[in-house]
C-alpha cells in the first residue's frame, strides 16, 4: 500500500531538464542577442537612415543590426532606449530560456561593445537627420 501512492506520486512530477553546456548557453545568447539588436535597430526607426534601400523599403533593418547600432547609439536619448528595453520585456513570454532572457534584458549600449569603447570619440552634436529618427521614435 505504502508503495502505491510513492509511484504515482513520482509519475505526477515533470522531468527534470538537463542543464545546458557553457557552450550550448553561450550560443543561445549569440543568436538571441543578434535578434535583440535587430529589434532595437526596428524600435528606433533606423531604417530611416539606413543606406540600403532594402531596409528603407521594408521599414525594418535588413542589414547589419550590430553596426547600425552601434552607429547610432549615441544620437538615441537613454529614456528612449529604457522605453525600448521596458516594450520588448513586456513582450517576452513568460516560458523563454534563461539565455534568450538574459539577452533580452539587456540595455542596447550592452549589445556593442565597441560603443562603451568608443563612447567619448566623434562629434558632440547628432546630424539633424539623427535627430529627426530619435524624435520619431518617441
């Protein structure tokens, strides 16, 4: 009798996941951070000044995300870049993987590197056409 309610008991618990590898964490937050700057190059609206027409036809980058990013990084306002961060956390399911989650919470200045590294380099005031594309994306 003892041994009855063990065994269904045991059945009623859902399998226990593996752990991922280093390697198998590593690559899930590579793809997923390539899609996150993808979905700030979007939430910025920098397919406006993108030079492919592609991305202007499309009105979505179609590009190189990283480097448009990182282009633009220092035109776009902080409080629009957290609006941003906030809207795509607010979309993610509740179910995502801790790579892909930890990806998503990060801030666009986290996704390149090379802009910390560059941050106090180029000119101190945006072009007018940056400017515009920030002011649209509120």
């Amino acid at each position: 009798m003892r041994g009855a309610p063990r065994a269904a008991s045991a059945a009623a618990k859902p399998a226990r996941r593996r752990k991922l590898s280093p390697e198998d964490y590593a690559a899930r937050f590579e793809a997923e951070k390539a899609l996150q700057q993808r979905r700030y190059c979007n939430a910025f609206k920098l397919w406006q000044l993108c030079a492919l027409r592609a991305c202007r036809r499309r009105a979505a980058c179609g590009g190189d995300a990283k480097a448009c990013l990182a282009r633009a990084l220092d035109a776009v306002p902080h409080a629009v870049q957290w609006q941003a961060r906030h809207d795509i956390l607010e979309a993610t399911p509740l179910n995502l993987g801790a790579p892909e989650r930890a990806a998503r919470q990060s801030m666009p200045r986290d996704l390149v590197p090379s802009a910390t590294a560059q941050r106090g380099r180029g000119t101190a005031r945006s072009s007018r056409s940056e400017r515009r594309v920030v002011e649209g994306a509120r």
